[in-house]
C-alpha cells in the first residue's frame, strides 16, 4: 500500500443523526429518565430486593388459602411458599411457590432436583405431594423447562434420565437417594402435571394488587372512591370523638350537652357538629383506602406529621374548648404532608378529619381537665 494511503474512506464516515423520539418527553423523564419497564426491574434485582418483592407478592395470595405461610432455611424440604387450603396444612390440599433466584431463566438442569425434593419428602410422608407446584423467577422461565412443564409425561422421563446426575445427591448432603425399589414405584405414580410456573406478568399482577406496588414501581396510587356520607346515627367508632365535640360547645355556650339531640336547638353548632363528622368521614376514608394502597404504617405516620402540625396550636391558649378545636382544624388545612406517599390523593378536609381521629384516640383534647 502506498504511503499515506488509508483505509478509511470518507464514504465511511457519516454524521451522527438521532431517531426522532417514539414519545414525547415529559417533566417526569427529566426528573427520573425514561420509566423502566416493571418486568425488566424485577430482572435486576439484587437478593435482598427479590427476598423483599417475593414476600409482598405472596400477599396477594392470602384470599386464595386459609394459610399462607414461607419456608427457609437448609430444612425447607424443598418448599418455599406454601399456601394450605384447609387447617390440615401439608396432611390435606396445598401449593407450593418456589421462589428461585438465577441470574438466567430456569433451565431443565436447575429444577431437577427441585422436583426430586418434592416427590422425596412426599414419598417419605413428610407432606401429602401439593395440587400445584409453581416455579417463580425473576428472569423467568427458560424455553426448555416450560416445554417440559406443558409435557408431564416428557418431563416425568427427563427427571428419570436425570435422576442419578442431579438428585441421586442434590437432594440431601446426609445420603445418596438412589431411584429404585419403592421410590421407583412412587416415582412412576406421581403426578407431574402439578409442577407449572408463574410468568413476569402474573407476578406484577399479583403484585399491583397489594398495598406495596406503587411504592415500589411507581405509576401514582389508583382512584380514590368518595367517601361514605356519615350515618344518620353515629357509629360506635364515633362515640370518643364526638363525646368531645359535646364537651367544647358545652364550653363554648356555658351549658352542658349530653347528647347530640340537644343541639337541635342550636343552628350553628348543629352545623359544625354535621361539618365535622363529614371530615372524620373523610379521614376515615383515607385510612380504608391507604391499607389496599400503600404500605402498612404509611397512614399513621400521615396522623403524625398532622398531629405535629397542629399540637402547638391544640395547647395554646384560647377563650374555650370550641375556639381550640376551630382553631386547631383550620390549622390542619394547612399542613404540608408532601412527604407522605398518601399526599397526592389527601383533600383538605382529610387533614381536618384526622384532627377528630385524633380526638377519639385522645392525643388531641378540646377542654384540658386543668381548664
């Protein structure tokens, strides 16, 4: 080649052109980039992450069983998330969930000895063999297992080829389990259409359905249902609340209410007390909403953040117990709970509410006994 000569040509070269976006960017993509699709999240996931989404998904399973309980440890005996039909647990109808974690969809060769577990401990009586078994893995299940999984009959002669390489002495560190004599027997009647396997999809289903899924994957809280509109005669959970309410407008006017029906003759506090069981309705609402939505415990810190909002205000000085609780509801209004996952969804008269479920647990008091 002559010097100087390259083997680059220009005609190689070519300017750098971006494909117009598929979408239009939003604030959202510039605060936190292009959203990661749920099921390729759940792929990366480290131990600990796939430990903690196993454990909320299994909560979408409660209602399916009369028990759900999770196994571990070196003594599972190969089961991991058992759900019991009826109060027999392992002596009567029951599924298994395996939870395996891999860095590759589940091949042939990772499950064999699963299975191998399961038809063991069976045959030994250590439970009655499950009505299902599911396979569940972050990175799903390879193509060559599932179609064993669809085949029980290819999948039964699999495990049998296998046996020896992968069960012989996977299943327990103490003894080889050779595949002969009884076990053979039990082997050939086992039923092996009941190992199946749970897909990425079925999991995020499952998943959305409990209160932990938007904190984990995002995507806002679902629509908030309208409150209920307060019975005509007031709830047993009311009784503290309103007991309280009593006792400011007894303070306010000098007199001593007893009941509610002895507000009819008086208008406007008549109005406040129908004003104020609209908002512990409210709150009340939130609180049912916030236990099928967020995790456990996000509602009583959002009690908290008001009740720190407004305590200052509660213990200060005013002429009497009605002025204290106007004072400390209109307070309430404006309490910033921007921190709380439940912000999004909370109404004004949410935050007011909450100020009487204070009341009734009695953190917040409307005429102090040292008044």
């Amino acid at each position: 080649m002559p010097r100087g000569t390259s083997l680059i040509e220009d005609a190689d070269l070519k300017e750098i052109k971006l494909n117009p976006p598929k979408c239009s960017a939003s604030s959202e993509h510039v605060q936190s980039g292009v959203p990661i699709p749920k099921a390729a999240r759940i792929r990366t996931f480290s131990p600990d992450d796939w430990e903690q989404f196993v454990e909320e998904w299994a909560t979408s399973l409660e209602s399916s069983y009369e028990k759900l309980r999770r196994f571990g440890g070196s003594g599972d005996l190969g089961v991991d998330i058992a759900g019991f039909c009826i109060e027999k647990g392992f002596k009567g109808v029951w599924d298994n969930y395996q939870c395996k974690r891999y860095d590759h969809p589940l091949r042939p060769s990772d499950a064999w000895v699963e299975i191998g577990k399961i038809i063991y401990y069976s045959y030994l009586g250590e439970y009655n063999p499950p009505r299902k078994y599911y396979f569940v893995c972050p990175q799903g299940i390879g193509t060559s297992l599932e179609q064993l999984l669809n085949k029980p009959d290819d999948l039964k002669r699999k495990i049998a080829e296998n046996w020896g390489k992968n069960c012989q002495t996977g299943i327990t560190s103490t003894k080889e389990i050779i595949l002969s004599d009884a076990l053979a027997a039990f082997f050939d009647n086992f039923d092996f259409s009941i190992f199946d396997s749970k897909s990425l999809v079925e999991l995020i289903e499952g998943h959305s359905l409990t209160c932990h899924h938007t904190v984990s994957f995002g995507g806002g809280l679902p629509f908030r249902p309208d409150p209920s509109f307060p019975p005509e005669i007031p709830a047993f959970i009311e009784s503290r609340y309103i007991r309280q309410l009593l006792d400011a407008y007894s303070d306010h006017l000098g007199l001593k209410f007893t009941n509610v029906a002895e507000l009819e003759n008086h208008t406007k506090l008549k109005d406040d007390y129908l004003r104020q069981r609209e908002r512990f309705y409210h709150a009340e609402a939130l609180r049912n909403f916030a236990r099928d939505t967020v995790p456990e415990g996000t509602f009583n810190s959002l009690q908290d953040e008001i009740y720190h909002g407004v305590v200052d205000v509660c213990e200060g000085c005013h002429t009497n117990g009605f002025e204290r609780m106007r004072a400390t509801v209109a307070q309430a209004s404006h309490v910033a709970v921007t921190a709380n996952p439940l912000a999004p969804t909370t109404k004004t008269q949410d935050r007011q509410g909450i100020c009487h479920q204070l009341a009734n647990d009695d953190r917040l008091t409307w005429v102090p006994d040292n008044e």
